[in-house]
C-alpha cells in the first residue's frame, strides 16, 4: 500500500513538473512574442509621428512663405539671401525644410502650350541661350526639350524613341510635360553631377546643377526679383545690366520702371515671360530620427494674398 502511494506520488510530482515546464515554456513563448510585438508597435508609432511631422512640416513652410512675402513688401530689412532650408530638432527627430521658389526658375513645360502644336518663343529663347552659356552640350538641351514635346521626330542633336530603343532601354520619351526633377535622369546623356551639381574641393569649384535653375511646375513666367544672375544674362541682361539688377533689388523690388530704366530693349524683348512676384513654391520637408530612419515629403503650392492651393504632393 506504500508503495503505491509512492508510486502515486512520483506520478503526481511528473505531472506537476511537465506543467510547470509548459507553464513556463508559455510565458517565455508569449515574452518573446510581446517583445515582437512591443517592437513592432514601437516602429509602427514613430513611422506615424515622422509622418505627421512630415506633413507639418509642408504646413510650416507654407507660413514661412506667407511671412516673407509679408516683409518683403512692407520692409526694407527682408531677407533677400531666400529660400534657403530650414533645420528644427525635436527631440530624438530632425525637420529639415527645403523651400524652392519655382518662379524663379525656367519652367521647359512651358514652352509647349496647351493647344497642339503652340510654342511659347520668348521662353524658348530664353532656355536655348541659358544652356549655351551654361556650356551644356547641345544634345542635353535638344534630348530635353524631345523628351517633353508632343511628336517622335528627333531634332537635330536631340533623341526621341528610335534612339532609346537602339540603346536597348527599356522606355522612351513620355512625350508629355515633366513630372518629376528625377526624370531628367532618364533622358539621354543627364546624370547626377549635371542635374545636382558638385560639391566644390579644394582642386574643384562648386558646380551648380541644372535643378537650380529649372522648374517643373510654375506658370512659366520668371522672377527677376529672385532669378539667378544666369537666368538673367540668358535673357540677354549684360553683365553690367546684371550687376545692376541684383545691386537694385537688394536695396527694394524690381518692378517695370527700374527694369526698363537698366535697359529697355531687353525688358521688352522678355517682357511675356518676366513676373517682379512668385507664386509657385515647391517645399520638401524632410524628417530623420537617431536611427537613421527618414520620411520625406515634396508639395508643389500655389500662393497668394488670398489663399495656398497645393498642387502636388508626393511622398518619395
């Protein structure tokens, strides 16, 4: 009878400790998994915040706009060195603001009017000589301008599908205004220096990239209150014209009268394509955290004295 109530006991004893392992083999289970779990919620809610953050981000560059405009037309003391990025740390993250004003910039999209076949000749000109005193090669400026024109038909140093396709690429061009800055990249010929520049070094000078001076999204008119100097001698402006240009826009804005009074001629010749305000503004507002992830965001807005319109919104 011991016996058996030993025998009953070890038994027991088994049983309680194959519980008390799966017992514990559960909670190590279920710890790995809410750790899993924990992690992954962690990740989900920061990507949320960057997000949200991000398109703040679009938000605040939208006042940082509107306050400019506001001083520069009610002070003398306004930045003039603008758009230019803006960096806020919060916490473990980083918003960093890019705004870029389109209106001071060439818009090639423009010089294909709607109507099939409508060319707008001034802006033309005016991109056709800013490429030759850039010194880019006539194949960029041709390859360019075939790649958004409506037809197949090459012009003389450019490219259209007969040379994608004997180049073995997989596309050709889209035949249609340019969507983003990144798709010049596919267009024969470009590639990053040319279209971001180079960083200067001490054998080297600091190379400014096609997307200072190009915009894909404006009404096309330019800015000479903003444009850059070589925007301005491709209007034909001389270099003394230039000179006198950005010296008296430092001291007040441009408008018609100062223009024509530094020469007349020139004014007149681009005056279809010339604007003393902006109203197109890209913003990219980008945020990063400690660990190296980034969420960015690039709005195309439309502003005035009365309202902002977003254009686009793309999230890259």
């Amino acid at each position: 009878m011991k016996r058996k109530s030993q025998k009953n006991s070890g038994v027991i004893l088994i049983f309680v400790m194959v519980i008390v392992l799966a017992i514990s083999t559960m909670v190590l289970f279920f710890q790995s998994s809410s750790k899993g779990y924990i992690s992954l919620f962690s990740s989900s809610l920061k990507s949320v915040n960057m997000d949200y953050l991000a398109e703040s981000g679009i938000q605040i560059g939208q006042e940082i706009i509107k306050l400019q405009q506001q001083r520069e037309s009610t002070s003398i003391l306004a930045d003039k060195n603008w758009p230019k990025e803006k960096i806020f740390e919060l916490e473990d993250l980083t918003l960093s603001l890019t705004i870029k004003d389109e209106n001071a910039c060439i818009n090639p999209n423009k010089i294909f009017g709607d109507e099939k076949g409508e060319i707008d000749t001034n802006l033309q000109r005016v991109f056709d000589t800013f490429f030759v005193a850039m010194g880019y090669s006539s194949v960029l400026k041709d390859s360019l301008l075939d790649w958004i024109d409506e037809d197949d038909i090459p012009r003389q140093d450019g490219a259209e599908s007969f040379y994608y396709r004997t180049e073995g690429l997989s596309y050709a061009p889209s035949n249609r205004h340019l969507y983003s800055e990144n798709e010049i990249l596919l267009i024969r010929d470009f590639n990053k220096d040319i279209l971001f520049g180079k960083e200067g070094t001490d054998e080297e000078e600091e190379v400014k990239g096609l997307i200072n001076f190009i915009s894909i999204l404006s009404d096309g008119k330019i800015n000479v209150n903003r444009c850059l100097p070589e925007i301005l001698n491709a209007m034909g402006f001389t270099s003394a014209n230039v000179d006198a240009i950005v010296t008296e826009r430092e001291r007040r804005p441009l408008d018609e009268i100062i223009l024509s009074g530094i020469n007349r001629e020139v004014y007149e010749k681009n005056r279809s394509v010339i604007t003393f305000q902006s109203n197109y503004y890209s913003i990219t507002s980008k945020v990063s955290n400690e660990e190296g992830y980034i969420k960015e965001i690039k709005a195309y807005i439309y502003i005035d004295n009365k309202s902002t319109h977003i254009l686009r919104w793309n999230v890259i």
